[in-house]
C-alpha cells in the first residue's frame, strides 16, 4: 500500500473538522466580546462611582471628627466644671 492511499483520510478528517469548529470558534469569540462589552461597562460604572463615593468618604471622615471634638470638648468642660 503507498502512502498515498493511507493519507487520503487526512484531509477528508481535516476539512470535517474545520468544517465543524468555525461555528464553535465563531460563539467563542461572540462570548469573548460579549465578556469584554461587560468589563467595559462595569469599568466605566467605577469611574463615574468615583467622584461621589469619594465625596461621601471625605464628607464622612470629616463629621466623625467634628463628632469626636465636640465629645472631646463636652468632656472637656465636664471636667473642668468638677475641678473647681
């Protein structure tokens, strides 16, 4: 037998197979994008978070210490008032 006959197979099996996997190979990259689409969103929904929850982080800080100041004060004058 001559090796002709024995590797006629290979491109019948190959072509199958290519045949078969574009459509396979074509939802893979349909999800990739639609994973990318995603990442882009939630990237884009951080970024305009930002602003606002910084805001509110700082806005925050800032009344526990007022907060912390006046109970500072308050104790302060509390004491003051027993010592004399």
């Amino acid at each position: 037998m001559t090796y002709i006959v024995e590797w006629i197979a290979a491109p019948v099996v190959l072509g199958g197979m290519l045949v078969l996997i574009g459509p396979f190979a074509l939802i893979a990259v349909i999800i990739a994008a639609f994973a990318m689409l995603a990442a882009l969103v939630a990237l884009v929904g951080a970024v305009l978070a930002l602003p606002y929850l910084l805001v509110r982080s700082v806005y925050r800080r800032l009344a526990e210490r007022r907060l912390a100041t006046e109970a500072n004060s308050a104790a302060q004058l509390a004491y003051d008032v027993t010592a004399v």
